[in-house]
C-alpha cells in the first residue's frame, strides 16, 4: 500500500520559543546557548542570526565576534521539552504512528486515515494550524511516500511553509536532489562520491548496485534505493497508547439522568472518530467517567471487545443512579489490550 508520511519540524525552535516570550526580542539577531566564558556552543538561532553566518553548534565566543550585536540566551530545556510535549499531543490526536526525532521534530505515519478525506497536504496543513494556534509557533511540514522524502520536504519552503512531493512527482524530484540531502552522505562516503563523479541522485541511479555495493558495502544498496526516492523503513512509533477517551464539560450542568443520556450518542460518535488514530488496536474494556457539579469524580467499566454504544448508556445509567447528583463533565473511553513488554502511556485527549 502505498504510504503517506509527515514530517513535521518546528521553525528555529528554541529561538522561537524565547521570541514568542520576549517580543522585544523580536527583528534582533538571537541565539540560544551556552555561554562564552563556559566554552558553550549555539544551540540554534533566529533568522536573522542566520544571515550573519550564525549556526548550530558553532562555538558561542566565534558566533558573538561574527555577529557582536547578538543577544544570547542560555537554554530552557524544561520549557521546550514542555512545549515540544504539547506538540506531539497535537500529533496523537490524528495518529498513534508518530515517531519523534528529537523535541521539534517527527514523523507521521497518516496511511488510511480517513479524515479530511484522507488528504495527507490537508491534514498537514491542519497540524500546522493548530500549533500555531496552541503555541504561536510556525512549523514546516513535509508530505511525501517514504521518510527520506518527507524529512528532506519539510526544508524544501522553511520556515513556515509545506511542501508535498506525491508519488507520481518522485522520479522527477530525486533527478536533481544533491546525493548529500541521503542521510548517511557525509564526509567520507560524499567524497567518495564526489570523487567518482557523482553529485546527484540522477547521476548515482547510473552506477549499478553491484558496484556500489563494491565501493559502500550494505550502504550501496541503501543508496541504490534511496537515489531513485525508494525508502521502506517505517515510522517506529515510541508509545503506545494504553487508553482513549473522549469527554466534554457542558456550559450548564445536566439535571436528570435523561438529560445526560442524550449527550452520550455525541460523545460516542466522537470517541468513534478518535478511535481511528489508534489503528485497530484490540479494545478490552470500555468505561464512563462523570465529574458532577460539586467536582467529585465516578467512572465504571466493562470489559468489552467494541464501542457499544449500549453498554455506554447502561454503565452511565448505573453509575449515575449511585450518586444522583447534578453533572457537569461526561467521558466515554476504551482500554486497549497491551502486550507485556510495551511501555506505555494512556492519553486523554481533552
Ligand atoms: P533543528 O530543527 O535542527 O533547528 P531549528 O528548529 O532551531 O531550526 P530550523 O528547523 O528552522 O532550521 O533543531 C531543533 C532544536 O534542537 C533547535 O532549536 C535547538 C536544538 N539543537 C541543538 O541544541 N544543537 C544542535 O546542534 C542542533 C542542530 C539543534
Ligand atoms: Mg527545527
């Protein structure tokens, strides 16, 4: 089946970050690093630093004599990380099948989503949107097949921009593609390249694999492939999600059981939307939660291999009657049945 993968990289990150906190900031040369007097280094910087020659990992004494009109700022890493959390959040809400890279950077594996009509440039149009609205931080997005094509897109209009490269587009996108955008092509196997005469992906689709296995071992079949935009490996996700649910705090508190038993059709029509970013994972149980009107929490569940919406009604019915008193949030959820070994983590998605 043909995939669609996403990768997401926020714009200049940590920069962004300490930007968005301090306009002043703003239309200023910016760096984020360690300081001179410790030997530190640029952990990133803004666009403008950019334009002086300011780089990640350039050491901060050489950055502030290429550019002496720049502020530094020593990193924040608990606020990123913080930030970065709230972003991957917004990913598992479309998908389970997201494997991060590091803080501001994932993949998303989107294949048979359904939503937005399964439009891969739509939904990711839609994840930079709604990090924009949560953090008034731009992203860039790749679309492509395959990881390598979608990693090198997400730079192709940085910052702040998507770039989409569909199946159809990939034989002629990887002609003029420079051999060192494959990962694993530096210095050595570049040069080496370089040295036999190949620059791009069109001029290595014209070595045979026998010989670039000769030159590079396993790595020449990698690149066989990877010269004409093939790349198999999958998105490895580093979660899994031991619980889905959906819940909603209504404006006025709900009165009478009846008055809470209408809601629950909703709720479940959402929970069903919701439960396709969790692929098909096996459901073992299903479960209410209620918050009532003086804050006390109750929740009961069933084990259940689906989503009836039956059962949702009579666990809300039972539980409601145990307590008789005013609501104010209803949940529907499920659990999932889980192989021993996996790490996990439950996710509420309100
Ligand atoms: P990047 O995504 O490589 O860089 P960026 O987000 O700052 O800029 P852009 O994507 O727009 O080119 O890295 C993400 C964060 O990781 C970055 O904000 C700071 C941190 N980082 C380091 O601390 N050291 C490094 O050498 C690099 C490359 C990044
Ligand atoms: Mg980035």
């Amino acid at each position: 089946m043909q995939r669609k993968i996403i990768h997401i990289d926020m714009d200049c990150f940590y920069a962004a970050i300490e930007e968005r906190n301090n306009p002043k900031l703003r239309d200023k040369p910016l760096a984020v690093g360690g300081s001179p007097e410790r030997r530190g280094v640029i952990c990133t910087c803004n666009y403008i630093a950019r334009k002086y020659g300011i780089h990640s990992a350039m050491a901060t004494s050489k950055a502030l004599k290429t550019c002496p009109d720049l502020t530094l700022i020593e990193p924040n890493m608990p606020l990123y990380a913080k930030i970065s959390k709230a972003i991957h959040n917004i990913f598992y809400e479309y998908t389970d099948m997201v494997e991060p890279l590091s803080l501001d950077e994932a993949f998303l594996d989107i294949t048979g989503l359904t939503i937005k009509n399964g439009s891969a440039t739509l939904i990711a149009r839609e994840i930079r949107q709604k990090i924009f609205a949560a953090q008034k931080l731009t992203a860039s997005a790749g679309v492509a097949p395959n990881k390598f094509l979608a990693k090198i897109a997400s730079d192709w209009r940085k910052p702040n921009g998507i770039f989409v490269i569909t199946p159809g587009q990939v034989e002629n996108f990887v002609l003029t593609l420079p051999v060192t955008k494959i990962f694993g092509v530096v210095k050595v196997t570049a040069e080496k390249l370089f040295n036999l005469g190949i620059k791009t992906c069109s001029d290595l689709q014209q070595m045979p694999m026998i010989t670039l296995v000769k030159e590079f071992g396993s790595f020449g079949t990698k690149l066989y492939k990877l010269a004409r935009g093939i790349d198999e490996r999958p998105v490895e996700p580093n979660r899994v999600r031991k619980s889905l649910s959906v819940e909603h705090t209504f404006a006025a508190d709900l009165f009478t059981l009846n008055e809470c038993l209408r809601k629950i059709p909703d709720l479940h029509r959402e929970l069903k939307n919701r439960l396709q970013a969790a692929k098909n994972k096996p459901i073992i149980k299903q479960f209410i939660k209620i918050k009532f009107n003086d804050f006390s929490l109750a929740t009961k569940e069933t084990l259940s291999a689906t989503i009836a919406l039956s059962n949702y009604t009579e666990l809300f019915a039972q539980c409601y009657k145990q307590h008789n008193k005013p609501v104010r949030l209803i949940g529907l959820g499920v659990r999932f049945k889980l192989k021993s070994s996996q790490p996990t983590e439950s996710l509420n998605l309100f």
